[in-house]
C-alpha cells in the first residue's frame, strides 16, 4: 500500500542492521560481563526494531507480534533472570578472561563478517522486489551475527557471557529469519522464544552450580583436573 | 574569482578567531557540569595576549627544529581551512589544491613537527609525551584510511567540498549503515587525534600521565601562545570537517553574496556549540583509558569504519 514509504523503511532498516553488527562487535570487545549483558538488549532491541520495520511495510501482524516477542522475553524477561539466578558479583567483576586478546578478536570477528557479505552474496536477490532491499540487508547481517556469537561463544571463558554469545547466535539466525521466511508460522516463534527463557534458565542454574562448586565461574579453569581430597 | 579568494581568506579569518573561544565555552561548561564556577569564556584570549607579551625561553640544547615548530603547528590548520567547507557549500579558489588526503598529510606534518620538538628538549617528559603520541596517531592512521576511503567512494571524488553533498542529497542517505557508522569511527579519531577524554586528559597536570599536552612543556612566551593557538584551530579545523561534510553539511552559504556567507558564520558557529555539548557530557562522563587501552579503542574505531565500509560496498 505505501509504495512511497518502502526507500525511507528500508534505509531505516539497514540503519537497525548497522547498529546490530555493530552491538555484536561490542559484545566480542567489552571486557565487563555488565557491558556484554547491555550489549545483547540492545541488539534484541534494534532486532525487534528490524521486525517492526518489516512488519509495518506490507502491514504483517505477525511480524509486529515476533518484535513484541522480541522485546519481551529477550530485553526484559531475559535479563531479568538472569540477574536473578546469577550471583551479584559476577556481575561487579571488572575483567573477563578471554583466550585471545581484544584486539586480535576484534580483526577475527572482521574477518568473520567479510566471510558472512561472501557466503550470503549468492543468495542475495538482485532486483527491485518487493522485500528485496530487506533480504540484502538483513541475510549478510543476521549470518555475521551468528558467527560473531559464535565466535563469542568459543574465546570466552566465563560462562555468563558464553550463555550471551548463544543468545546472540539465536539472535542472528532470527535477524537473517525475519527477512528471509517471514510467512514462518507463529507457532513455531513462539517455541523458539520459549525455548530461550528455559536455555537461559537452564545455563543460568548450571552457572550456579558451577559457582558453588568452584567458587567462580570461569569456566577456563575447568580445564584442569581437580581431585577430591580423599576423606 | 576575487570574491572567492575574499571568501578563502574569510574562512581562515573565522577559524583564527573563533577557534580560542571554542575552547573557552568547551572548558567553561564542563567547569559548569561539575558545578564550579570556571574561568570566562573569553580566557582563551587572555591567555593568548599575555603569552605573547612575555619573554621567551629556549633551552641551550635544543636545535632550529624547536624555535620553527610553533610556527609550523600554528601555519598548518591555516593550510587546511583553505582545503575544507567552513563557511559555503561551493567550492572556494584554493579548494582544489588538495583533497582530503591533502589534509590528512598536513595536520600530520604538525603532529610530526611537534613530536620532533619534544624529543629535541632534553625533558625526561618531552620524548615520552612525544613516542606516546605517535603510538596513538599510528593506532588512529588506519581508521582515517578507511573511513576516507569509505567517503570518496560513495562521492566519487575526494574533495570535501563535493563529498559534502552525496549524504544528504535524497535525506534517506543520512540513515545509511556505511553513513552512521562513519560518524562514529569519525568521532572516535577525533578524540584521539585531538588528546579528548577517553584517550587524554586536556586539562590534566600530570606529566606522567599526559599524551598530548607534553609536547608544549617546553614552550615559553610567543612560542607557547603559537603551539596553543595552532592546537584549538587543529581541533576547530577538525570538528568543521567532521560537522560540514560527514554530519549536517546545512546552515553553509549557497550563494556568492556576502550577506550569506556572513550569515553562515552565526550558523556555523551554532553546530559547533551544539558539538561541544555533546563533547563536555562524554567528558564529563567518561575516564580516561589507561595507555594500553587506547589500541582497544582504536582498535574499535577501525572495525567501526570497516564494517561501515563493508556495508557500503555490499550494499549496492
């Protein structure tokens, strides 16, 4: 209906898609598990923003319901348990250890988004359709958001922060979903979203246990064997 | 043709003025964040006059290099200001003698000038602010490649007069990916080219501790007033090529007629005011990176102004 809005929702679009690359960036780069946790709201939120944008140009209430979705359980319920079910001073800690140090990681995670615009670039449509403008912006985006994850996922070694970059993982497949298959049933959204409140929840209680049996929650230090005194 | 050199020359009139004020507002409001009093506004020329009626020291070691180095950091932001829009939108009679490159080269020619004259002292402090300043001005080099690549490849030229326009000629442009993310990789090179907070302290006393500043210990009378004067229009220069061509190229004189060009100074003048409010809450707010950090946010503003660079290139 607003053939005149399509250009301006599109750029916004790949504005919200900017941004998202850029928070996943921020995710491999900070070093405080607060700043990791703030980084990942605000890339569900300019998710949810994608959504909506998609959403509002051919008027799909369904992809309304998918970024209200978003912004519920993701930016609010999610870190709300996790607050809950993480100790406080996991999150007070300044330093995140991490396998490979921040500069180097960043250039890795350049390298990785240059691998996502190649892998995608076959896919990508090549005309003026209708969502076309969508598809090149958010399937690049969404795959580099999945191997930024990833990649987070596997350099850091504290378990709050890798339950984050698996989050991010989820967050990019959706990035790249929405674009992609946005006629995907409700249904199914709605167990995806599910499924990540009772990861979390699940993450959240093995970082527990992890805690109290180590009395911290790196997990970099489980590499090594630890027997029990015999008693 | 004369109208335009008047211009030119106007331009480098503006910057040479106004530059000292700017500094005075940024210091005053932020003396004013954290509910202090502050010196005027108008300090900057204070300070100025009364350097240049005292006597001037030079150490016996040093060399020429140390007595022509504040002329050559007072000169060099001239040189730029006839390269780069301050006040109109059109290209001035000097404009095309150097693109953005060009400016590139020349500020770092006083950056290097000044570098040189610190290690020329035989100051502990001078050679340590000095190696420190490079580190930090190689660190930000590659982040200026790009994102001066990134901005002639969407213009097609490498003039800032003409890069100016291709942002905001259909406004959806001004949304882009490759755009927002260049204002930011921007915005983090200027505060490390120009010693701002997260990298430097400016009004910081502390000579262990200081990058930029410890260049002009040295200086005395004349010389100091030049190395300082040369700073604030390195830093008006700056923040006029960061708001008229990448951020909102508006308020610039489209026509040749002298009420508009005039007209645009107040304009003009406004942007920057608003840039420094901006400027004095991130200063406010923010601590200063400890020294090994400053390659993680360099290291940041690169990757910045890559990924804006890969959005641009793949985006069409």
């Amino acid at each position: 209906m607003s053939q005149g809005f399509e250009p301006l929702l599109s750029a916004l679009n790949a504005l919200a898609g900017g941004l998202f690359l850029l928070s996943a960036f921020g995710m491999v780069a900070t070093r405080q598990v607060l700043g990791c946790l703030r980084f990942f709201i605000a890339q569900s939120l300019l998710l949810a923003a994608s959504a909506f944008l998609l959403g509002a140009a051919p008027l799909s209430a369904h992809l309304i319901a998918v970024g209200l979705l978003t912004i519920i359980t993701k930016s609010w319920l999610l870190p709300w348990l996790l607050r809950r079910m993480v100790r406080q001073e996991v999150y007070t800690r300044r330093e995140i250890t991490q396998a490979v140090n921040i500069p180097s990681s960043l250039l890795i995670a350049l390298g990785l988004v240059l691998g996502a615009y190649f892998l995608s670039a076959p896919w990508l449509p090549a005309g003026a359709a209708a969502g076309a403008g969508f598809v090149r912006i958010n399937l690049p985006i969404g795959l580099a958001g999945l191997l930024l994850g990833a990649y987070t996922l596997a350099v850091r070694r504290e378990a709050l922060p890798q339950l984050l970059g698996l989050l991010a993982m989820e967050n990019g497949a959706f990035f790249a979903g929405i674009a992609v298959a946005p006629g995907l049933s409700l249904i199914a959204e709605l167990a995806v979203a599910f499924d990540v409140l009772v990861l979390a929840f699940v993450l959240g209680v093995l970082t527990r246990m992890i805690h109290e049996r180590t009395g911290s929650t790196e997990v970099g230090r489980l590499a090594a064997l630890k027997e029990e005194p015999f008693r | 043709m004369t109208t335009r050199i008047l211009y030119n020359l106007l331009q480098v009139a503006v910057v040479m003025t106004f530059a000292p004020l700017m500094a005075g507002v940024l210091a005053k409001l932020k003396e004013m964040v954290q509910s202090r009093r502050g010196p005027s506004v108008f300090q900057p020329y204070r300070d100025l006059w009364k350097l240049f009626h005292k006597d001037e020291v030079i150490p016996e070691e040093s060399s020429w290099i140390f007595r022509v180095t504040p002329y050559i950091v007072f000169v060099t932001p001239i040189f730029v200001t006839l390269l780069i829009p301050v006040l109109t939108s059109y290209p001035l009679f000097f404009a095309f003698m150097g693109d953005m490159l060009g400016v590139g080269f020349v500020l770092a020619l006083g950056g290097f000038f000044a570098a040189l004259a610190a290690v020329d002292t035989a100051n502990p402090y001078g050679p340590m602010g000095a190696s420190r300043t490079r580190m930090v001005s190689f660190l930000a080099e590659p982040v200026f490649m790009i994102v001066f690549f990134t901005v002639s490849f969407v213009a097609g030229s490498t003039i800032p007069y003409i890069v100016q326009q291709s942002w905001v000629t259909p406004l959806a442009n001004f949304f882009e990916p490759a755009h927002v993310l260049l204002l930011l990789a921007f915005f983090m090179l200027i505060t490390a080219e120009t010693g701002r907070i997260p990298v430097d302290n400016p009004s910081g006393h502390f000579e262990l501790a200081m990058i930029d500043e410890s260049k002009g210990l040295e200086y005395s009378g004349q010389g100091a007033a030049l190395m300082k004067w040369g700073g604030w229009m390195k830093f008006f220069v700056l923040v006029c090529i960061y708001l008229n061509v990448l951020v909102t190229p508006w308020g610039l004189a489209g026509g040749q007629a002298a009420g508009e060009v005039f007209l645009a100074i107040p304009l003009v003048l406004l942007k920057i005011l608003a840039f420094v409010l901006v400027l004095v809450v991130i200063e406010s707010s923010l601590a200063k990176l400890r020294l090994f950090r400053i390659s993680e946010f360099l290291g940041a503003a690169f990757v910045t102004a890559v990924a804006a660079m890969i959005a641009q290139l793949f985006a069409l």
